[in-house]
C-alpha cells in the first residue's frame, strides 16, 4: 500500500478515483478507459506541479519518506559479492551502520551505509539509523581497511543523526565521529558518498567527507533537524517549516553552497515511487564520480579533499 503525505492528499484522491473505476470496469465489463485515461492525465500534471514546488519542509517529509530506498537496497542492487564486516573491535557491533567489502560494476569497493530499516522490527534492529560510538568506530576501521587494500569507498547516508542517549555519550560518541570523519579525510583512495534520505548533522558527516559528495534531488542535509533548530529557537516545533527554510537543507542549495557536489534526479513523484529508477541513477552518479578520481594517487587526493573542505563556508548563505 503506497503512503501519502499531507501536501500530496489531492493526488492521493485522484488516484484512488482511478484505482477504484479499474475495481470496477472488471466485473461488469464497463469500459471507462476514457475516464481513467483523463484521470490519470490529471494526477501526473497535479503530480508534476506539486513536486516541482516543493518547500524545504516539504522536501523534508519526502525525505523521511518510509518506501524510500534504503542504504540495504543501495547495497544489495548495486553491489555484487557483498560480505558484510561487523563489529568495532572494541565493544560491539553495531546495526544502525552497515559495512563490507563488495564489488561495484565489477570493481572491488569497501562499501558503508546507514540503515533506518524498513518496519517496526527492522527499524528497531537498526535503531532507527542512529549509530551508537561503535558504529562510528566499525566506520573507521572498514574505512583504514579500504586504505590497506586500496579500495575504494562508497557510503549511502540516511541518518537524523548520531544516537542522543547518555550511554553513546558515555562511551565516547562526539570522539567516535571525529575519529570516522578522520579516517575519511586521511582514506589514501577514493571516497564517494551519497545522501539518499536525511544527511542529520556529525552522524551523516561521519559517513559522508569524501571526494565527490552527491545527493538525491529530495534528499535533505543539515548540522541539526528542523524540529532540533525551532524546539532551541523558538521553543516551539511548530515552527519546523519555518526553520527548514533558514537551515538551506535542500541539495538545490548545498549545490549553490558548493557542499555537496552534484544532484542526483529523482523520478516525478521522488525515490519511493519508481525505486529501480533511482537505483540505476545512483549506481550512474557513483561511477562519474568514481571515473573522474581514478588514476588520483593518495596525496592528491588527501590534498584535494583538504582544500575543498577548507574552501566551505567562504560562500555567502544569503
């Protein structure tokens, strides 16, 4: 069954004015092709409108859509021979980050992504997407990995962010991310990453300071949630809409600000509606970008990756 969001209530109605004529014509052998042909010229222009003016905080809600792919079907369509690596060597194993070596068309990658899952049972298994400080730390040891063996690294982000609770704190969480963003910044070899859902703060940077950053055309990133900037400016998280508009979370502006690096489209109607589509586009975003780094030896690519992250914030927000 297809979830609807508010704003996309009138074309929800559509729909299922079409979907129930279809009911219909079969038993009692109507045709009312012409109709459900009307009809569905009318939902894909209401379609086509509402997505193409789209608010921040409309954006944000595609986002957090729940039929969106998800990092697992990123890793499981796009890469073959994939062997997952678990476990930080230190505490435990982590759900909420997956991991492993793989091969991308072919050629072999280190691969990372944050999971949110995809029902009660798995969101609860990958904690929603929130990685704990040994989620982090398994990112930096599969990352030093990559470097040993000269593979490339690929990551898939969708996370609201680090997990809050005092027990990650405990245990080191902001030293875990710093230590992950790190060991991107250091990698020796190429890193692409990919904003597929929500980019929340340290906990998708964590996973994300590579050489080529791209990003679903809805796709949201942010240093903190709409909800987190209205609930600490305004007391109030009625005023999310207002504060995604300010947090220029959109890839159409972190493109202008030069933080991300290139915009993937989605199909009319965004990921969750033509899922195969949006696979295929990423898998061709991810071998242009993986293309234009290779041949790069390890200092130019640290050198590059200093130099860009160092030139952000030079741009005006205005």
């Amino acid at each position: 069954m297809r979830h609807f969001l508010d704003f996309e209530k009138p074309i929800a109605e559509l729909e299922g004015k079409i979907e129930e004529l279809r009911r219909m014509s079969e038993p009692d052998g109507i045709n009312i092709a012409d109709e459900v042909a009307r009809l569905t010229t009318v939902a894909d222009r209401q379609l086509r409108t509402t997505y193409g003016r789209l608010t921040p905080w409309q954006k944000t809600q595609v986002a957090r859509h729940p039929d969106r792919p998800k990092a697992k079907d990123y890793i499981d369509s796009l890469i073959t021979e994939f062997t997952p690596l678990a476990g930080d060597r230190a505490f435990a194993d982590d759900a909420a980050v997956l991991g492993g070596m793989g091969r991308f068309q072919g050629r072999p990658v280190m691969v990372l992504g944050t999971e949110k899952g995809t029902d009660t049972e798995s969101r609860v298994k990958h904690n929603f997407g929130m990685a704990r400080p040994e989620g982090y730390r398994k990112a930096r040891r599969l990352i030093e990995l990559a470097g040993r063996f000269e593979l490339p690294v690929i990551s898939f982000v969708d996370t609201s962010g680090a997990f809050p609770g005092i027990e990650a704190e405990a245990r080191g969480q902001a030293e875990a991310i710093a230590r992950s963003i790190e060991a991107l910044l250091e990698a020796p070899v190429p890193v692409v990453a990919t904003i597929i859902g929500e980019g929340g703060s340290g906990g998708a940077i964590a996973l994300a300071a590579g050489d080529r950053v791209l990003m679903l055309e809805h796709a949201i990133y942010s240093v903190i949630s709409p909800e987190g900037c209205a609930s600490i400016l305004w007391r109030d998280q009625a005023q999310a809409p207002t504060a995604a508009e300010a947090l220029r979370l959109t890839a159409e502006d972190l493109l202008r600000l030069k933080l991300i690096d290139h915009i993937v489209p989605e199909p009319l109607g965004g990921a969750q509606r033509d899922k195969p589509a949006t696979l295929a586009a990423v898998a061709a975003a991810v071998q242009d970008a993986l293309t234009t780094l290779k041949g790069l030896d390890a200092a130019t690519l640290r050198g590059r990756r200093r130099e860009k992250f160092l030139a952000m914030g030079h741009e005006s927000i205005a």
